[in-house]
C-alpha cells in the first residue's frame, strides 16, 4: 500500500492503527511526506506524551547540559570558561542517536543562556551522583 492511500484511508476513519501498523513496515523510509502528515504524526505523539512543551524543554536541558558536563569537565577536571565545540558536537551526536536530533546552534544557544546557572546550582550530592554516572558511561557505554 502507498503511503497516500494509506494516509486518504485514516484521513476517513481516524484509525490510528492504520499509520502505525505502515510506520512500524517501514512505510515511510524514502517516501516523500503528503501535506498534513508530519502535523498528524507531531499531534499522535502529542497526545501519546502529553507533557507540555516547556516539561519536555526543561527535560531536554537537563540532559544537554548533563551530556555537555560529562564531555568537557568530567572527562578534563576543570570548569571551563568558554563553551566547546566538541562537547557540542557530543550532545548533538548524542540526542541524534536518541531519535531527537538537535540543531548545535540551538544546543549552543541553551548552553550559553542556562548552562552556567545549571552548573552553579548543582549540590554536592547531585554533583556526586553525576559523576557516578560519567564514570560507568566511560567504563561500559552499553549501559
């Protein structure tokens, strides 16, 4: 079945199933999106999630500015005073395999704008915990 005729088919019935039983056979891979689609798809996942949009940002900037952390100064033992680009590039990498791909110059952007208070106000125990999670990720990053 051709995704068009697929998506004029839950266009009718409203069926869900539909477009995830296609999506689960890889019905979408090199297939060219028809009009509304990604809108359709952004509200199921919407409605599957329903965190709001500033939950799901607060949750994002924790874990750029913990993937930047573990990258720049867990891995060299100094807090840096400029921003770096490899440290960028690793939550870029990192939320890319996570299927959330993020832009670096929006990674960079909350970095520069929230990364210094972030860090400010880690306690010690937090700082602690972290630390005890850079260091299994450095031992066995199949954890």
């Amino acid at each position: 079945m051709k995704l068009y005729d697929v998506y004029r088919h839950y266009k009718k019935v409203r069926e869900v199933s539909i477009l995830s039983d296609f999506i689960r056979q890889d019905g979408l891979s090199e297939v060219k999106w028809p009009k509304g689609l990604r809108s359709e798809l952004a509200d199921l996942l919407d409605a599957a999630y329903p965190w709001s949009g500033e939950k799901r940002i607060a949750i994002d900037d924790s874990w750029v500015f913990y993937i930047y952390w573990s990258e720049t100064e867990y891995k060299t033992g100094k807090i840096g005073k400029n921003l770096k680009k490899k440290g960028i590039r690793e939550v870029e990498k990192w939320f890319s395999q996570m299927g959330n791909p993020k832009k670096y110059e929006f990674i960079q952007s909350r970095l520069r704008q929230f990364y210094a208070n972030w860090r400010e106000s880690l306690t010690e125990a937090e700082l602690n915990q972290f630390k005890n999670l850079a260091s299994k990720k450095q031992i066995d990053p199949e954890d």
